[in-house]
C-alpha cells in the first residue's frame, strides 16, 4: 500500500509513470502495488467535503453529483501518482463511492473486490485483506496522517469514544442514480502523526531519504496490531 506525494522527491524524469514502472519493477510478477483513489467529495456537503460551496446549493449536489463510476470518475486530492494508477493497463478498482482503492498485479482483483459499503476499513476491507497478505505500506514524502492502514486499527481497537455515522454517497443502483445512505465507523486521524512518532521511536523505524522525500517501508501487520493496543490504551 502506497501513499506518495510526487513533488516531496523533487524532480523525477517522467514524472508518475516513472515512479509506479519503478515500483511495478521493484514488486515483480508476484507483487501487488495499491493505492488509495478515494473519492470523498462523493459524500453529504453536510459533512464540510464541499466546503467552497454555500449550504444553499446543497440540495442540487445531493441531487446531481454524478454516480460513482470506478472507470471514470477521477481520484479526490490522491495525489498524482494515485490517479495514474487507477487508470494504468489491469489496474483493478473497488466499488466504493468515497473511498475506493486500486490495485496493479497479482492480487489485484481479490484486494479490491467486495468493498462493502458499511465497512469500509474493517473486516474483509482491502486494507483487511493486505494485512492477511502480510502486505506492507510505503510512505513516500508523507507522514502518518496519511497511513490509512491506521484505520484499519481503528475499527478493530476497543476504545469507549468509538461513534459511528450514516454518510451519503452518489451511487448506481439497478441501473439508476441513487442517494444512497449508510452507516459506518466514524473514523478520526487526529493522533495518528503523534501516534507515529511514538512506533518509530519504539521500534526503531529507519528514516529512508529518495531524492527530497522522507521514506518509510513498514510491515503493515505489526503496526496495525500496535497501533491497535495503542488506541485502546489511550483514545477514550
């Protein structure tokens, strides 16, 4: 699981195409590369996703925001290399409205499919599924903030503020646009830079530097089991 911001390395001959070839490269015919291609201002402006917009016109955006379609519509704030992989040849896409991954190689398909609506960072999520692979998260010129296999600790640590929220998203259902909504964890990333700071002291997590870019490779399940215990000692 990548998260990268490109300008954080500096100037980068080709740009994005050659930093996911660089990365396709490094995991091989057995590797999966995924990346978030989340699509959040696919949700109610109640929740301050369409903060330029007065409140005014928030009937007509629930009425009219176009219906996820995971072979168009484009990544929201991903970054640029994100967007190209969700469009790269075999890139697979999974089906949630506002928070969908993509996927390229060999578990492409099984990490993306039956992301469900509810559940979006838990159980059976792609997250869920990486860390059944043993998979391992890159982050490339961003910090912890951005690591959202956090959340995946977050849905399954016990902490007594956990809240849950109905969200509302643009969707197709039976061949026509619906509103459709749903309820799920409400997620907070608030501690998750000072929560990091904690993991890389504790466990000694090296500090890689590629061109500009602070870099740092993790195995996925050690953290998540971490962070998990972290959570329930401390978020109340």
């Amino acid at each position: 699981m990548v998260h990268a911001s490109l300008s954080k390395l500096g100037f980068v001959i080709g740009g994005a195409e050659t930093f996911i070839r660089a990365l396709l490269e490094i995991v091989g015919a057995e590797g999966t590369l995924m990346m978030p291609s989340q699509t959040w201002k696919n949700l109610d402006p109640s929740t301050g996703v369409h903060w330029e917009e007065p409140a005014e016109w928030w009937p007509a955006i629930r009425a009219h925001w176009p219906a996820y379609d995971k072979e168009v519509t484009p990544a929201i704030g991903m970054g640029v290399v994100a967007e190209m992989l969700r469009k790269w040849p075999g890139a697979k896409r999974s089906d949630h409205p506002a928070r969908s991954v993509a996927a390229v190689g060999k578990h492409a398909a099984y990490l993306t499919q039956d992301h469900d609506l509810c559940n979006i960072f838990g159980e059976g999520s792609p997250l869920d599924k990486l860390y059944q692979l043993n998979g391992h998260i890159l982050l490339v010129g961003v910090g912890y903030d951005k690591n959202t296999s956090l959340h995946l600790a977050e849905t399954r640590a016990n902490f007594p503020g956990k809240k849950f929220s109905e969200e509302s998203s643009a969707m197709m259902v039976n061949g026509k646009r619906e509103w459709v909504t749903y309820r799920t964890q409400a997620v907070d990333d608030g501690d998750f830079i000072r929560l990091g700071q904690i993991y890389d002291n504790e466990n000694k997590v090296k500090l890689h530097t590629v061109g500009n870019a602070d870099v740092r490779f993790l195995e996925q399940r050690p953290l998540v089991d971490w962070a998990t215990a972290w959570m329930e000692r401390n978020r109340v």
